[in-house]
C-alpha cells in the first residue's frame, strides 16, 4: 500500500466523523495557535523595547556620581557632586571614541505660561546633547554654543509642554515661558518621542543652557556637575571599550586607587537593552511554555480520539488482515491518520495564531514579527505529537488478532 | 500428478479457555485438488470454523502439517501469513464484511492495494472482478445501497480480484433468503468450473448440495469424507431481481 493510499484511506476516514476529527484537532489547533501568538507577542515586545532604546540612542553612555566618602561615612548614590567640569571636558578631548559629550542637571520646578502652569523637570545641558539622544527639533531651533556661553534665557520644549501650557497644535515659537519667575523665550520644539523604558513622558521636558540651569535655577556649587554627563560614542560596537575608557580616566583624575570604589558610576544603554530583552525573552519562553503544555493536550485528546476509531473499527481492522494487510501497513494506517490530525491541526493554528498575534499587534502598536522558525518548530512540534500519541492506539490496531477482529460486534 | 493444493495431516489445535483446554481439532488429515468444491458441514462446536481459520492462515494449528501449494504454512510468522492470504486466497463471510461508506470499488480494490497494486491498475481489475459476479452497473453504489445478495457478490468480486488459487466461503449464504442463496451457490459453482478450488462450510443441506465433495465434521473430527454429484442450479440466475435496499 502506498504512502499516498493510506492518506488517502486516512483522510477518508478522518471525513466520515468531520465533527469529531474537528473538536479533536482543536487542542493542537489552540495549542499551536498559543505558541505562534505569545512568541509573535513576545518579539514584538522585544521589538518595541528595541525601538525605544534606538530613540535614546543605542551608543549612548551616561556618567553618574556616585557615593562619596565624607571623614568616613558614605553617601547615598550621587549625594556629593563628585564630577567637575574638567571631567566633562577631559572625557570629550582625551577619549578617542568619545563623539559628544554633555552635561545634564535637573530639578523640578513650575513652568508657567500666560495662560496655565505646569508641574515639570527643567533640565540644563549643551546643544551636543540634542545628538547624544538622537533628538531633531519638530520646530524652531536648538540652542547654540554661544548661547550657552551667554547664559541665555532660552528654551526648548517638549511636545506635552506645548499642550499643556499653550495648548494643542499651538505654535509656541518666540512666546515666553517663566520658570521660577525667570523668563525664558521658546525658541524650538522637540521631536515627539512618547514614553521612555521606564514609562514615563520623554516629551515632559524644558531644556535650557546649563549655564543659565546653573546661575539662575540651580545655584550653590558652581565647580562640580551636580548632575551626570551624556557620552556618546563614535560607533555602537565601540561601546564598551568607550566605557572602559572613562572609568579609566576618571580613576585617574578623581585619584582613586585599584580596588577602590569609584564615585561615579557608568551606564551603557547597549547593556540596559540587552538588559530588557533579557527579560522579555524569559516571558517569551514561559509564555511559548505554557502554550507547549496546550498542544500536549491536544496530543492527548488525539490518542483518546484514536483509541476510540480503534475499537470502532475492529472489524475493519479485522477484514484488512483478512484480505492480505501486515501489522505494520494498519499500523502505518492509523499512524497516518492521527499524524494528519495533528497537522491540520497544526496548519489550522498557525492560522489562527498569527490572525491572533497580528491582531493583538495592531491593538499593542507594536510591530507584527513571525517568526518563521516558531512556525516551523510548530508544525513539527504538532506532526510529533501526531506521531507519539498515534503510536500506542496504531500499536493496538497492529496487535488485534485476525479472527477475534472479525468477529467483533 | 501435482501435489494437491491443500494437505493437511493431524491437524490439531487447542484453545486454553479458563483451566479446562478446549480441543477444537483432534487430528484431521486430508487433501484437496485443484477445482474441486468442497462443502464442509457439521453442528456447531464440531471445529469447521477453526479448520477454516486454519485454512484460511488466519489461525495456526497447535500441532500437524498443513501445506498449501506444497510449501508448509503452519510455521509462518504473521507477516507471511499474510501474504499468503493475499495472494494465494479469497475470503467470503457470512456477513460480507464490506467498508461501509465505501464504494464497492474501492471495497474490491482493497486486497489490490495490499499486494502493491497502484490505483489505477488496481481499480481496472476491480471493476473486472465486479463485471464476473454481475454488478458491472454498481461500481460506484455503496454497501448501504446494495442488497445483500449484491453485498456478497462485491464480497465475492473481493476475493476474486487477486486470482486466487483458494476461496474460503464461512456460511456464505447464511444471512440470505433461499431464492439469493440459490444464485450464489449457482455463482460459485461457475467459479469452480474456472479452475479456482472452493471450500465452503455451511450447515445447510442444500447448499452443501452444491459442492462436488462433502466433509462433515463433529467434535473436531472429520466423521464423513465423500464425492457427490453436484446440484444444478434450481433455476437460471434471473438478471435484475435484487432490488436495491432502502
């Protein structure tokens, strides 16, 4: 009997009992489904952290201060500026990779305009910081060097200070906005750059000169950062080394010696990202896990199906021996036909997962990745199934005497 | 002379049912030429359908020889058995055993397949061996749609279609009214004069009437072994009357 015989034979047999073969098929149907849907969403989650991570500018670095030690006791994280504008100079001229490098200081404060106010974070920084974040002014213009060096009273704003202080859509070039009573002229709007990693507004923002930040908003300690500074390196492979750079030329200014503590720290958004991924591809795995557990239940419901077209069919078992089938063609027979089970059920839920993952995309925004090799271990992962939980009621049928077959009622 | 087609000697076989060994057959020995038809009779219980079964290689004896086409059999292992049932014998049930929801092709085509025979080679000699036993016009019917003398006769074309040397009939016309019983018997009787060797167990008289040997058999033993002039066909097989089962 040929192979195509017996699907034949097994698909024939599959039809007569369409509604059975059907409720049967739907375990491996959900099952498979479930897995091409979760690692669909898994990737697409992936994706969009990607994305968020390319918007901060995937060969950023950033130096923090860190604890300092005071006749003894410790500091908490960034409780003494330890950085100084020498710093910032000597890591833009003395690291080769380095590209850009800006300070960023923040505070709180009130933005207010003529017509509303609104609770904000005002933050101080050089123009090279608009290249650091990868960041184009949707209008108007950044603030230049000279600026910076005339302490300016110039802003660039975010698109929800925009809304909330000027309302939607309108155009606040030129207009005025006073931050601790100190006004400041808008002279550009940043790009729209939604939530950041953590959840919060990127577009919640003013940003002035850090001179001006420094004078007029901050105060105190004019010799030290009382904030971080924002690297960016030549090229996105040369992260690491940039940061190994750093640390090594700020042990050095800061005297501090092997095996002691710095009083800064680094960061690497390439490190945090894979941070992240790390993360959601453990999701992802537990979520394609689960989803495994439904196809091998779908796995189950196929044996039972088949145990039961087994003792149904005992009398046709029985005739095929009669008339000149081996063991092995009704063991290949009924394997064939719990196999094909399996992958219509397997076709039928890639289907519907990636209807499902598609959907779900559109509804998350995020971008719609299949991942082909996912729909391949499916459908093998299903046919297996076909084949494991098909074995032992194809054995049965294999096994039946003849003559008892026959004559089964 | 060539060897007979089948030879049995102290045939023997032994069910364990429970404690007590069930002796179904108790040393039959016999030999059946090519052509002949052979009517095997006997009361329930008397082991004409373990014989059969042994016969059929459907079963092996316990103990005895019995060899068919002049090879011994009784030693096989199931996968030869089972080519030797496909190619060398015919089964004919009482009760047709067709596929249901299958078309009496496919149904007669089905030995076919397991000899290796590809589709359409296969269902040329179908419809060849359903044209024989008069159904050339319901290939296509189903068995549900048939009545069941044209069961039998598909179950007939079944165990024709391989060219059989053997066919084993097991009460053949016992789920038939008299009138379909006459004309199978009639049909197998033009099967004989063909060539092909016939063993049929029946318990009915006039059935039996219709072989050219009678075997009766009684507590697993053969206790009657005789020639017999043939029985004509009662009358001409009519052509038509079976009418199609609602």
């Amino acid at each position: 009997m040929t192979l195509l015989r017996t699907l034949r034979v097994a698909i024939g047999a599959l039809l007569r009992n369409k509604l059975r073969s059907f409720l049967t098929v739907l375990g491996v149907v959900i099952g498979v489904a479930a897995v091409i849907a979760m690692v669909s969403i898994g990737e697409g989650a992936k994706a969009r952290i990607a994305q968020n991570f390319e918007n901060m500018g995937t060969n950023m670095l950033m130096v923090h201060s860190g604890s300092t030690r005071t006749r003894g006791f410790r500091g908490g994280s960034g409780s003494l500026p330890s950085l100084t504008w020498g710093d910032l100079e000597a890591i833009r001229d003395e690291v080769a990779t380095v590209r850009h490098a800006a300070p960023f200081v923040s505070a709180s404060a009130q933005a207010i305009s003529e017509e509303e106010n609104w609770q904000t974070r005002v933050s101080g920084t050089s123009p090279e910081y608009f290249d650091i974040r990868n960041w184009p002014m949707a209008l108007g213009r950044r603030f230049t060097k000279a600026e910076v060096k005339s302490k300016a009273k110039v802003a660039v704003v975010g698109k929800t200070i925009v809304e909330e202080l000027f309302g939607d859509g309108a155009n606040p070039l030129g207009r005025t906005v006073r931050i601790n009573r100190i006004p400041f002229k808008v002279i550009g709007v940043a790009s729209e750059k939604g939530s950041n990693v953590r959840g919060g507004d990127s577009d919640d923002v003013v940003l002035i000169p850090v001179t001006t930040f420094m004078a007029k908003i901050q105060g105190g300690l004019q010799n030290r950062i009382p904030g971080g500074i924002f690297v960016s390196a030549t090229s996105q492979g040369v992260t690491g080394r940039t940061r190994e750079d750093i640390e090594a030329l700020l042990r050095a200014r800061h005297r501090i010696r092997p095996g002691q503590d710095a009083d800064f720290h680094t960061h690497d958004m390439a490190e945090m990202a894979s941070a992240f991924k790390d993360s959601a591809n453990t999701i992802t795995s537990l979520l394609a896990g689960v989803a495994l557990v439904s196809l091998l239940v779908g796995g189950i419901g196929i044996m039972n199906i088949m145990l039961v077209s087994v003792t149904e069919r005992t009398r046709e078992i029985g005739l095929r021996m009669a008339v000149g089938a081996k063991p092995r063609q009704i063991l290949a027979q009924f394997l064939v036909e719990a196999v094909t089970l399996a992958l219509i059920g397997g076709l039928l839920g890639i289907a519907a997962g990636l209807g499902g993952a598609s959907y779900l995309a559109g509804r998350f925004g995020w971008p719609l990745l299949i991942r082909m090799d996912m729909v391949a271990v499916a459908v093998a992962f299903s046919g297996l199934v076909g084949v494991v939980f098909g074995l032992y009621p194809a054995r049965k049928a294999a096994l039946l005497d003849p003559i008892q077959a026959l004559r089964y009622e | 002379m060539d060897p007979p087609l089948i030879e049995v000697m102290h045939l023997h076989k032994t069910y364990d049912v429970g404690d007590v060994p069930v002796r179904a057959l108790r040393g039959v020995s016999f030999r059946i030429h090519e052509g002949a038809f052979v009517a095997v009779m006997g009361a329930s219980g008397s082991g004409k359908t373990t014989l059969m079964n042994i016969l059929g290689c459907l079963d092996r004896p316990s103990a005895g020889s019995y060899r068919l086409c002049g090879s011994e059999v009784s030693g096989l292992g199931r996968n030869q058995l089972a080519e030797v049932r496909n190619q060398l014998l015919g089964f004919v049930f009482q009760s047709y055993n067709l596929l249901p929801r299958t078309s009496a092709l496919e149904n007669v085509a089905l030995p076919l397949h397991y000899a290796g025979l590809s589709g359409r080679a296969a269902f040329e000699a179908a419809a060849y061996a359903l044209e024989k036993v008069g159904l050339a016009d319901r290939l296509r019917h189903q068995p549900s749609q048939l009545s069941g003398g044209q069961q039998q006769r598909v179950a007939i074309a079944r165990a024709l279609v391989t060219r059989p040397r053997l066919i084993l009939a097991d009460e053949p016309t016992g789920n038939l009214d008299s009138a379909t019983s006459l004309e199978i018997m009639a049909l197998f009787q033009e099967l004989g004069a063909t060539g092909i060797t016939l063993v049929c167990v029946t318990h009915e008289r006039e059935i039996a009437a219709f072989a050219s040997r009678l075997m009766r058999m009684r507590d697993g033993m053969i206790v009657e072994d005789r020639p017999q002039t043939p029985a004509s066909p009662l009358a001409p097989r009519p052509e038509g009357r079976e009418e199609v089962a609602s």
